[in-house]
C-alpha cells in the first residue's frame, strides 16, 4: 500500500503479537485506519521461527492489515527516535506522528519529540 491515512491508526509489533497468540485479530482488524509498518512486519516476520502464533499475524499483514511505507517526514522522526526505541515502535511512531494519528502499543512510552521546532 502506498497511501498512508490522514489519522492512521498504527499497530505496533507488540500488539499485533498479543492478539496473535491468543488467536483474535480480528478485534482489532475492523480499527479506523488501520495499517502498520514495514519494520513491524519484519519483526514479526523474524519470530515465526520461534513463535509460530507469530504466523497468525504475519497471515493477517497480508490479507487485512495494510503495511504502509513512510513518508520522508515520517521517516526523519523515525531516525530521531531509534536512539530510544526499536525499530518496529519508531517507525510506527514516526507514521502516527506525521499523520495525527494514534499508535496503539502496550508499551508505557514515555517520550517527548521535537518536531519542527515543537514539542509533542
């Protein structure tokens, strides 16, 4: 999917993981705007191996979840933030971010940007 939302509801790897291994993504695949990114696909994807309920997740990426690519903007937030973060919570941060969107994580982040001379 190339089109990124305006107010993209953003899966991070964890979220997607947790409602894989109790087998019901489907309560979260009907969200508004839903979408994730290319590095939590990734992530997810590398745990297959270990964590076969992973593949739930990694099947529902394909068929109802769109994996959208960053913008440019998106992608500068993102670099700022893996000083911090993981790959899969910065860019889906960085993708919430640019689009006034909302990343749903069971993370408790505490992080502060400074975006365009801002702070958010």
């Amino acid at each position: 999917m190339t089109g990124v939302p305006a107010n993209a509801t953003v899966l991070n790897t964890t979220v997607l993981s947790n409602f894989a291994q109790v087998d019901h993504i489907e309560l979260i695949a009907d969200l508004l705007r839903l979408v994730t990114v290319p590095a939590v696909q990734m992530e997810l994807t590398e745990g297959v191996e270990t964590h076969r309920y992973l593949e739930r997740a990694v099947t529902a990426l394909e068929e109802e979840i769109p994996v959208i690519e960053a913008s440019a903007e998106a992608h500068q937030i993102e670099q700022s933030l893996l000083e911090m973060l993981d790959p899969g919570e910065a860019q889906a941060l960085a993708v919430a971010d640019d689009t006034d969107g909302t990343i749903v994580t069971d993370d408790g982040m505490h992080v502060r940007l400074r975006i365009n001379g801002a702070s958010n």
